[in-house]
C-alpha cells in the first residue's frame, strides 16, 4: 500500500515540477519575449509571417479574432473530411484502404478540429499513413494551438486597458506551434521512440506466432486445444475438432505512431493511432512510455495556470485557479483509486478470488494491462478525463461504477479541470467570474476580477460557457437513448447500456474523446450526433470567451480597496470549487442516478 500511494505522489510532484517552468516559458513565448530558442526560430517566424501576409504587431477586435478561428477550422474540417473520402486514391497507403464513409468521415474531421478526437473506428484499420500524417497530426497541432490562442485573446483583455485590440490569431498560432508544440513533442517522440514505440511508413507485416492457437466457426478461441501442426487437425481431450481453423500467423500494424502519439497527450487531443490506443504495447510499451505519456496529458495544462498568473502580473492569482483544480483532481484521483483497489464484492467471487495486494496489483484489474496495475490506470483515467485528453491505457467500461462515475464526472463539469490547452483554462476562469458574481452579491459589493469590473454582459456570456457543455451532453443523450435501434450499440443493458451512452456524449460534450469500450458509435445517427454536440460544445464556449474578452479589454483598470473581495486566497478557492461541483451536480445528479449510481448500490446489494 505505501508503495503505491508513492506512486500517485511521484506523478502528481512530477507534474508540478515541470508545469512551473513550462508556463514561465510559454509566457515569455506570447510576449514576445526572448527565450533560449528566439536564435534559431524567430527567422523561421519571420519567413512565415511574410508568406501568409502578416503584421506582426497586427491588433484583431474580438469579432474580427473570433471570425479568424471559425474560417481557419472550417477549412481544416473540409480538408480532413474530403482526405478520408479519398484516400483510396491518394499515395501513402500502403495497406491499399478504401476511402472513409461519408459519416465516419464528417465525425471524424469535426472531432480533429474541435480537440476531442473522439473515434468510431481502428486507425490501423481504417485511415491511410497520409491521413493519419497530414490530416490526424496536424490537427492535432491546429486544433490545441487554437485553444491557447483563445486563453491569450482572454489574458490581453485582462491585461489591457480601454482598448480593442486582443492581439492576432495568425500571430498567436504561429508562436505557439513553433516555439511550444514542435520542440516538446520532438523531444516527446525521440523518448517514446527510445522505448520501442513504433516510427515508420512500412506496412503491416505478418510474423509467425510462437504458439499457435485455435478457432472455431465463429472465431471464439477453443480452450486446451491440442494442435497437431502436421496433420492439420484440432483436438480437446482426444476428440477431434471438426471444422477448427489453425491461426498460426499475427499481423503487426506499423506507421508513423510516435509522432501522433506526443502531440495527442501534449495537446490533449488524445486520438490514438491504434484502435485500443495506449493499452496498444507498440503505442505505450514499457513503464518510462506510460510515465511519460502520462505527464504530457497534464503538462500543458497545468503550465498555463503559471502562464495566467504571470502574464496578468499576479502570480497569485494563477496559483489559486492551479490549486483549486489541483485540489479537485487529488479528490477524483482518490476516488478512482480507493474504488479500483477495492473493487466489488461480485469481483472477489465469496473469496474465490485473489483480491489481495501481495505479491500483485489486486483489485480490480479487468479492463487494465498487467504491465501497469492499478495505480498507473487509475492515474491515467483520471488525468485523461480531466485534461479532455480522451486516450486511455484501460478500458473505462470494466471500472467499477463509482471509479466509472468519476472519470464521466470530469468530463461532465465542463473539462475545467485542468482541461484542455488553453480551453480548460478560459472555461475555467468563466466559473470563477461566475464565482465573483455570486460573492459580491452575498457581501454587496461590484464584482470584480483581476482589476476589471464584471457587469452583467459578461456574467450572460459566463454562464453561457459554463452550460455549453451540460446543455450539449444532457440534449444528446437524452435524444440517444430513446432513440429506435440505439441499443445495438450498446454492450450491455439496464444501467450499465444507459452509462455507455451516458459517457459517449460526455466524452464528446466535454472535448474528450474517450469511450466505454463495447460501445459500438460508428452508425448514421451516432456520428451526426455525437459531431453536432462537438461542435457545439467546442465553438460556442470559445465564441462567448472571446465576447467577454472584447468586452473586458475596453475597461479600466480599478484600484484595490480594503472592500475588494480578495480572488486569491483559500476562501476563493473553496467558492471557486463549490460553484463548479454544484452546477455539476446540479446538471447531471439525475443522469448520473439512473446510471453509475444505480449500478453501483446494485451491486452492493
């Protein structure tokens, strides 16, 4: 037990000790200030403001920034959607895949600009190396830096003082990609390379296996099967098999992995190049692999927490909005943690099974590869769940249910814990402009928020952005369930099929990507679906952001009076918390009851 709670204490100091720095250097990057690597990339910044014909000083008004984001994404959903149709036709594919069905492709493509990545299909099995390359990886990077371009629109309209300008798009993107993505996602891929993590553009091949295995009709593999290799035949206790198939060859799947594989967990993206994606062993081998991926999930994240408070001088300020996620991410982790190692009374069978911690991860380790255990899974489905990361190293449907809730639950509060790049955050600083809204009105006083006053204009847009993603889940999967045919989808029914789709549409309303394994989205109405509620909850946060942010950045700065309602301290951060569970409870109690909570006193009794 001690050596696993180390564990759980070594990733989270991990985490902190490298956010700190990260968010320094990313503040200095959106300043334009000088950083270690302003010798080698600001001629390559320079050379791309001249091809794309750009002011570097250029100054957008929220309505001219927030029209930039919106053509920019739409032509990146075009590309991808019309590169899937096609890729039967195009050079680099060597597995000869035909092109994408129009559904599955417009899902896709709308999951890949939106950060979600939420996937109906195996990548090895379905998208060329080109797609995956020009189309999954760039997004990857587009779509994260644009969540960061936002956040910043956001912290210059904090910054600022009676003025228009929130900075460029073009400007905030290039930086952002050239001085953050690429060399930490270089360093990224060269370590997960270092540990076996695939990286080529050969096709699949096909090795022999060491121990054959056998099948019958169906494709169910024939326990204590006998194989004779020279005769062809199949046998169980003597008696010969009719009708059994031999498999005595695997085919590995090869491609460009590890490249994809940094920039999803860097930019929480979480699209995995294998369908079962980091359980994949070539996708997360080894120990280092897993740590390393898993820190990434979080890194950037927690990073701009630094940023924030730096970058609106109040170091302060940052610190408290990191400690109240961080304080919400140590509870869900405990949660997951302590239900996993415990597991259900049905587990342990009266007994009949092992459920100890000697010698093993016991508990409940269904759905979770040995290689890891219970505590670097755990781990994992809660950084994944509350960085709208979506790639998984378990299969989240074999949680037991409370361990299930909690990782929907992340998701469901609106990915403002930690959340995504840069989207995490700014949702995030909605509900604490909604924080300082209700504390003012509880001790009578004008709200305010790093120096500037909040009037009502901004409090319709925050409270917009804090019911984006509720309204989008809620309205989805209540359509979803009672929906004729859905349950064909489903893997189970009763309360565990409702928490399937339950989680579908949290994972895509909370720009997730994740899933309950056996959940079977890929059909005409699942990826219309699960698109419109993606797009939804992705734009319209980002649209009211940017409202507030014109808004905000046209005011002036207002002196700090004994009166002030300090936004700082332990009082705020236990506000700032209880506002977001409450309007999460508030939203999904009664979604969650006929869900996980309805399984879980099921199983109890």
């Amino acid at each position: 037990m001690t050596y696993t709670i180390l564990q759980y204490l070594i990733y989270l100091v991990i985490l902190i000790v490298l956010a700190i720095p990260l968010g320094s250097y990313i503040g200095k990057v959106m300043n334009g200030e000088k950083v270690f690597l302003s010798k080698l990339l600001y001629p390559c910044e320079k050379f791309i403001y001249k091809v794309i014909k750009v002011k570097s000083d250029e100054e957008m008004n929220w309505k001219k920034y927030i029209c930039s984001v919106l053509v920019f994404n739409g032509i990146g959903l075009m590309f991808l959607f019309f590169l899937q149709l096609f890729q039967g036709r195009l050079i680099g594919n060597p597995q000869k895949l035909p092109g994408v069905p129009w559904d599955l492709s417009l899902n896709t493509a709308i999951s890949f600009i939106t950060n979600t990545n939420w996937q109906a299909y195996s990548g090895e099995s379905s998208l060329s190396y080109l797609t995956q390359s020009i189309g999954l990886t760039v997004q990857n990077f587009v779509s994260a830096a644009t969540g960061i371009a936002i956040l910043f629109a956001l912290i210059r309209g904090f910054v600022k003082v009676k003025s228009k300008g929130l900075g460029s798009y073009w400007v905030d993107m290039t930086r952002i990609i050239l001085y953050v993505l690429i060399p930490l996602n270089i360093v990224i891929s060269i370590g997960l390379l270092s540990q076996g993590v695939v990286q080529n553009f050969k096709p699949a091949e096909t090795v022999q296996l060491i121990e054959p295995i056998a099948v019958d009709n169906n494709g169910n593999i024939i326990e204590n099967a006998k194989i004779d290799l020279k005769t062809n035949t199949v046998s169980v206790n003597g008696k010969v098999i009719n009708n059994a198939e031999i498999v005595d060859e695997e085919i590995i799947p090869l491609g460009p992995a590890a490249s994809q594989i940094a920039i999803k967990q860097t930019g929480t993206n979480g699209g995995g190049f294998y369908g079962v994606n980091s359980a994949h062993p070539l996708e997360n081998p080894t120990i280092i692999s897993n740590l390393l991926e898993m820190i990434s999930l979080l890194l950037i994240p927690a990073a701009l927490c630094f940023t924030f408070g730096r970058n609106v001088k109040n170091k302060k300020q940052g610190i408290a909005i990191f400690m109240a996620m961080f304080i919400v991410l140590i509870i869900a982790l405990g949660a997951v943690a302590v239900c996993e190692q415990n597991a259900t009374p049905q587990l342990s069978q009266n007994g009949a099974v092992d459920m100890t911690t000697v010698g093993q991860s016991g508990g409940n380790m269904e759905g979770k590869e040995s290689r890891f255990g219970i505590a670097a899974s755990s781990t994992w489905a809660t950084f994944t769940t509350a960085a709208s990361n979506g790639s998984v190293n378990s299969m989240h449907d074999s949680y037991t249910p409370i361990g299930g809730m909690v990782t929907m639950l992340l998701m469901q509060l609106g990915e403002v814990i930690f959340g995504g790049v840069g989207c995490g955050l700014y949702g995030m600083l909605a509900f604490a402009i909604l924080t300082v809204f209700i504390a003012g009105l509880m001790v009578g006083r004008t709200p305010e928020f790093s120096g500037k006053k909040i009037e009502p204009y901004e409090m319709k847009w925050s409270v917009l952005v804090c019911l984006a993603t509720p309204i989008a889940i809620l309205i989805g999967s209540g359509i979803a369930a009672v929906w004729p045919g859905i349950t064909d989808s489903l893997n189970n029914a009763g309360t565990h099929g409702f928490s399937e789709i339950l989680y579908a549409y949290s994972s895509v309303g909370g720009n997730n990507g994740s899933a309950f394994a056996g959940f079977g989205a890929n059909t005409v109405f699942l990826n219309l679906t699960l698109g419109l509620c993606m797009l939804f909850a992705r734009f319209i946060p980002m649209i009211g952001i940017m409202a507030i942010a014109g808004s905000l950045v046209q005011k002036k700065k207002i002196a700090t009076t004994a009166g002030t309602l300090s936004t700082t301290n332990a009082m705020f951060v236990f506000l700032l918390i209880m506002i977001i569970l409450l309007i999460g409870a508030l939203s999904f109690f009664p979604a969650l009851s006929l869900g996980p909570i309805a399984e879980y006193f099921s199983s109890i009794l």
